[in-house]
C-alpha cells in the first residue's frame, strides 16, 4: 500500500508548493489482524496500516492464557478524509463490454473548495468523457459529486485504473465564498484494478519432467506444444518454471495447492495435510528454514482452528460438520492431527476422541461399519466399500504408530486378510499393500505387491496403475500410484526397489498441476505425502546442474544448486506453440513444467453431467434483476455422484442478491453456498440418476455495462474434476 503524507504542511499556500498527496490502493472487506504472544507484561504496542477504505472499522480481540478466555469490547476505528475520492468499477469484466467509470468526490470541509479530477492515461484502455465541462468545478462544504466516462479496455489481464482528484487554487468564488485549498491531502489518488477477461472457458495445461543427470551425461527431452484450434485470440500464455527439489512447486502454493474451493471438512484438510509431509521433508534433509517453518505452522494452525468446526461432541467429524459423522473423514483427521502435534500444539483429547469413536465403529469380523459416504463413488470395485474403508482406518492407525497387537488393529487386520483373495479392486489392493507393509507382514505384503506388478501401466521409463482398464480417472490413479510408492518405500528399500520407484515418481510428477498439487483433495494429500518420503531417501545435499530450455525464438537459462533448490523459478514465455528443447547437465535433479493457460468457446458436449441455465426478468423495469434457473441432472453408471460444485459466473456488472443466497442456502441437496469475486459456489451433496435438480438465483445490477458477454456457469464433481458441464447465459433484454 502507497501512503504520502505531509508531516507539517503550513497554512499560508503558494503555487510553488509541492502538492500534498494521499494515493489510496487497498481496499479489503475485512481487515485480519494477527495472533499475536503477550507476554508477562500484560501489554503489548502493535503498529499496524490501516485500510485505505473510508470507513468505521468495528474491532473485536480476544486473549487465551492459563487463566481463562477474556474478550475485549468491541471498538471502532474511523479512516477518514475531509475531502476524498470514491471509484465505482466491476470487479471484472469480459473483452469488449465497456461500462461507466463514476468517479464521486466528496467533501465533509466546511469550506468551498475547487476540485480538477482527472484519470491517469493508459495505453490499456480508452476513456470517454460524459460529463462535459465539469471535471474541475466548485465543490462546497458537506457537497459531493459525480463524474464519469466510458471505459473500453483494450488488452487482456489486470488493468490499473487511476483516478486523482485535486484541491487547486482558485480566483473564482463558489456560492460567494472564496476558494479553500485544504492545509493536507490536497491530492487525493484511488487506485483500483480491474481484470479484463478473455470470452469462453478458462482452460490450463502442464507439461512436467523430472531429469536427474548424472556426472558427464547431460539429459534431454524434446516435446512439441499446440493449442487446440478454437482457441481465443490472444487468450494464451505461457510459463516455464523451473525447481531442483520436486516438492518445491507445493511448498510455493501452500496456501492453495488447488484452484478448488475449500468450504467442507475434507477440503480443509487438504489445505492442512500437505504442510505435514512437507515440514517432515524439510527437517529429515535439514532444509527447514525459520521462515518456512514459521509460514507452514500458522497454516497448520489455522487449519487446525477450522478443522474444529466440523467436529462432532462425540468426536466424530463430517463433511460440513452436521448430520451423520463420516468415517473416513474422522479417519484422515485423526491420522493427520497426530502427524501434526510434532510442530504445533494439537489437544491430545481431540484425537484420542477421534479414536475412540472409530473403534466404536468396528465390527465382529474386525471390519469397519461405514458411516457417511466413500470420498469418491469411483473407489468401489469387485470388494466392498467396507474393506476398503477397513484399510484406510488401519492405516491411520497404523502410521500413529499403534502396535500390530493392540486389538483394535489385530482384529482390523484379520478383516483385510480375510478379503485378500479378491483383488479386483486396484485401488483396495493398493492402499492393503500399504497397510501390511506398516504391518510388518511381509509375506501378505508380497502377494499384493506380486498381483500389482502384473497390473501395472508401463510406459517408457514410466509406471502407474488404474482402478480398471475402461475406468481412467486420473485422480484415482494418482492415488493408488501412490499408495504402490507408500508401500514399496516403507519397509527398508533397497536399491532395486529404489529404481522401481523411480518409475512411479516421474510418472507423478508429470500429473502435478501449475500449483503443485494434482486433480483434487485426497489424491494430492497422498501422492505429496508420498513424494516426500521418497524424496528424503534419495535426497542429495550437495550437486548443480544447468537447465537450458530452447524454444522458436529464445533459449533460457536456469541454475539449480544446493543453495536454490527451493526457489521458485519462473519465466513467461515469448512462444505459446512450438518445438521445445529440454537439456540438464550436472550432477542435481531438476522439476520442470511449462504451463499453458487460455480460453476456448464454452463446450457445449456434455458426458455424465449436464446443465441448463433459464433467465427470467421484467425488461420493463430497467433491467436491475436478472433471475438465474439452473437445472442439474447427471446420466452416469452410479446411482449417484460425489459432492458436485456449481460454479456460477456473475454478469459483468451484477452481483448476488444476498436474500436469494440465503434462500439458496437452504434448497434441496445444498450443503453450503459460497461468493468468490464475482463467483457464487454452491456445494450439492449428490446428485441421483436420471433426476433433474433445480435451484434459482437472482443476480443485481450493479454497474450497468455496454455490450455485455455471456458468463458461464460450470458443475463438476469435486473428486473427478474431468466429469463436468458448462454452458453460457446472457441477459435476455440486452444485446451484445
């Protein structure tokens, strides 16, 4: 944030003065303050910024100690300018709608003061006036104004818009009084963004390799990058980075491994998680800096603090934290809470609950009773959903170091065997081989292991598995890979088994998406819990290498040694198309992925999801409601879906009704509804076969805007991304 203020500027006023300026830039709805540590004192001075909003702040604090729980009284804070400047502008918009930039000043001087306002020029937009001879003009004491323009962007991205409003000097008289130049903040400067979207559907791809050289043998690879034909003019970009530790893309983005929503239990875990395995990683390879630590802590703090909301009295966790507890959620907490009290403070009662609650729900035969639904429909397969949930329990179990004699285990295991001479299920004989290898039962072990080989995907130097040969969902891949890789590394490896998972390695890494993590929630938990195991055995202090990457027009450069491992390495590049040429030379391993992001025209082909989108409204009455009817049906092979996600896109220039929100919040099938930007997400538990689902939303007009696009409205299923529908609306009473 940019602040200037004259500390001490003098009554008397010349034309020679430098001019006294205030630039506003940030403008959060909420403003965060820290966790912060007392101390004996009882006290503590913190300085902190205040939002550049002119606004009243309403403060709350609350303070923990030994002795109790004290809250503070609440407080306000007012940010205030006798004389400032508002912009009113869309939080985006789409390429070729133009809207009307209002800019209000306003003055709360008793005295009158001559105002000029003026945008800064850029060569990303064009503004047109519309408020003829009045953009420098008397303003009076409590008096505010309006001016305006056509804005009509003409570049893709995040446009920087600047507006001033200054104070001048005057020898003509307002309402018979003589001009005033206010003694501070004679300029006041608003600056605001605006991103300008391309049409259609945002798309990405990656592009990963991991090369390890060895001394004197340089590693190359070539790939040839298209776009798909009905691309969007000027939509694409591209990016390479590169990193000379494969965990180094997730440590980057721990904050959002995935571009998903994270409002249920499940989803916040695997914003939790990820910390874990990475913190592990870092102290095993002696790489963990304070500043790392510190960052990854207050995630797993905070993750922690929230994971809390969706715990039941008697221990048990659900999705959203009401209704039936889930077991395979309880499950995933308890074994990530436990992992998690060795770098901050997790209560011990909170887990051994969990616990407890879990062990209730074991049966006779050792098996678990499923309480809630599987995380993904597409697990099931020729076993029972309850054996592949009885593995799951026991490998938390298993991996909180509880012994193979404790009886809940020793019970839970005898379940497993008792399953073993159906393997049908890859993904259920994966995740098993994993458990007996905590186990310590080699031979069991041995017999999944021997049955996977036979089933594995070779290609190449690559190696992967599926759930069965038509089902190619890639987050369940990712998943049982790594379940394969858990298991081979978690008995003392030995060189060969090394090599083997080599294989399974490059082929992971190549699933890793833009922000390290990979399709959705459970599959990027455990295949990065994975990689850092594996990547602490192999882990190499010392070694450099040279990435040269030759593209159509331009080679670029990276160094990676034991000093930069870490770092994130980035560059855009001049080609979005095109042969490319990849060499490492040296003794370190490199990750390197090149990113292509564009839009296309929204897919109109719809598989096991579809959707309809009907827009009712009056266009008598100015167009100022627009009402959104969405039908949701899904036609695939299982009775139902996973929890599905209807991401649905604003107008440019409306937002949602808040009282129709409201009412969505409470419609059949919705377990949570979210606003994001100019997003509205609305989680559906499920959705049945063959049964159309409706839902409605009224959108506002906001800020009226000029040649208005289509939005788009999406729905997928959380836990198979690639399963999804789009389609476009328009307001009916305009025309583009």
């Amino acid at each position: 944030m940019e602040r200037q203020f004259d500390s001490a500027p003098g009554a008397d006023y010349s034309p020679d003065d430098s001019p006294i300026e205030t630039v506003r830039t940030f403008f959060p709805e909420t403003w965060i303050w820290d966790l912060l540590e007392v101390g004996k004192s009882g006290t503590k001075d913190v300085s902190v910024t205040v939002p550049d909003t002119i606004t009243t702040w309403e403060t709350e604090a609350f303070c923990l100690s030994s002795q109790g729980f004290g809250l503070a009284p609440r407080k306000e804070i007012t940010v205030f300018q006798p004389f400032f400047l508002e912009l009113s502008l869309p939080y985006s918009i789409i390429r070729g709608e133009h809207f009307e930039l209002k800019a209000t000043v306003f003055n709360y001087l008793t005295s009158c003061i001559m105002v000029t306002v003026a945008p800064t020029p850029s060569l990303d937009y064009t503004l047109t006036p519309l408020s003829g001879d009045q953009y420098t003009s008397c303003l009076c004491g409590g008096e505010r104004k309006t001016l305006s323009w056509i804005m009509a962007p003409s570049a893709l991205g995040v446009m920087k818009v600047s507006v001033t409003a200054e104070a001048v000097a005057s020898q003509a008289s307002c309402d018979n009084e003589i001009v005033s130049v206010p003694e501070r903040g004679r300029i006041d400067v608003v600056k605001r963004s605006l991103i300008v979207k391309a049409e259609g559907t945002e798309m990405s791809k990656t592009y990963n390799w991991l090369l390890c050289p060895k001394v004197r043998e340089a590693l190359k690879e070539e790939i040839e990058i298209q776009l798909p034909e009905n691309v969007i003019l000027g939509s694409a970009r591209a990016s390479l980075s590169v990193l000379g530790d494969i965990l180094g893309r997730a440590l980057n983005n721990l904050d959002g491994l995935l571009r998903m929503p994270y409002g249920c239990g499940e989803q916040n875990m695997a914003l939790l998680a990820p910390n874990i395995y990475i913190l592990q990683y870092l102290k095993n390879t002696q790489q963990l800096t304070q500043a790392i630590k510190d960052k990854a802590t207050n995630f797993l703090t905070s993750g922690y603090q929230r994971q809390l909301n969706y715990k039941h009295d008697d221990g048990a966790y659900s999705t959203f934290g009401t209704g039936t507890g889930n077991t395979w959620l309880t499950a995933f907490v308890v074994r990530s809470f436990a992992k998690a009290q060795s770098f901050v403070y997790i209560d011990p009662t909170k887990i051994e609950e969990s616990k407890i609650w879990l062990q209730r729900k074991q049966r006779e035969n050792g098996c678990f009773e499923q309480s809630g639904k599987l995380f993904n429909n597409r697990m099931k397969g020729g076993v029972s959903d309850e054996v592949t949930l009885s593995a799951y329990i026991t490998a938390a179990f298993l991996e909180m170091k509880t012994s193979v004699e404790d009886p809940v285990v020793n019970k839970s295991l005898s379940c497993l065997k008792e399953s073993i001479s159906d393997l049908s299920n890859t993904y259920t004989t994966a995740l098993m081989a994993y458990v007996f290898t905590l186990a310590g039962d080699m031979e069991t072990r041995a017999h999944l292991l021997n049955h996977l080989d036979t089933v594995g995907i070779q290609n190449g130097g690559f190696l992967h598995w599926s759930q069965t040969a038509s089902e190619k969902s890639a987050s369940l891949s990712v998943e049982i890979s790594s379940y394969v890789l858990l298991a081979k590394l978690s008995a003392s490896p030995t060189t060969e088994d090394l090599g083997y998972a080599a294989g399974i390695v490059r082929w992971l890494a190549g699933q890793q998406n833009y922000y390290g993590g990979f399709s959705s929630t459970q599959d990027t938990v455990v295949a990065l819990q994975a990689l850092a195991f594996y990547s602490a055995l192999v882990f190499s202090p010392g070694g450099s290498s040279t990435v040269s990457v030759q593209s159509p027009s331009d080679t670029l450069t990276f160094d990676v040694n034991q000093n930069n491992k870490l770092l994130y390495q980035e560059k855009l590049l001049q080609d979005v198309t095109g042969k490319f040429s990849l060499e490492v030379k040296g003794t370190a391993c490199a990750a390197m992925q090149i990113s292509q992001h564009y839009n296309i025209p929204t897919p109109t082909d719809a598989a096991t999801l579809s959707l309809n989108v009907r827009t009712d409204v009056d266009c008598a009455i100015k167009n100022t409601k627009l009402t959104l009817n969405l039908q949701s049906r899904f036609s695939g092979k299982e009775n139902s879906t996973n929890m599905v996600i209807l991401d649905i896109k604003a107008l440019s220039g409306f937002v949602p009704d808040q009282e129709s929100l409201k009412r969505l919040k409470g419609a059949p099938l919705v377990d949570r509804v979210e606003q994001k930007e100019d997003h509205v997400l609305v989680y559906i538990r499920e959705l049945p076969k063959d049964i159309p689902i409706n839902h409605s939303l009224d959108l506002r007009l906001e800020i009226p805007v000029q040649n208005m696009k289509p939005a788009v409205v999406k729905i997928y299923d959380y836990y198979q991304p690639s399963d999804q529908a789009e389609t476009e609306y328009t307001h009916p009473c305009v025309s583009a």
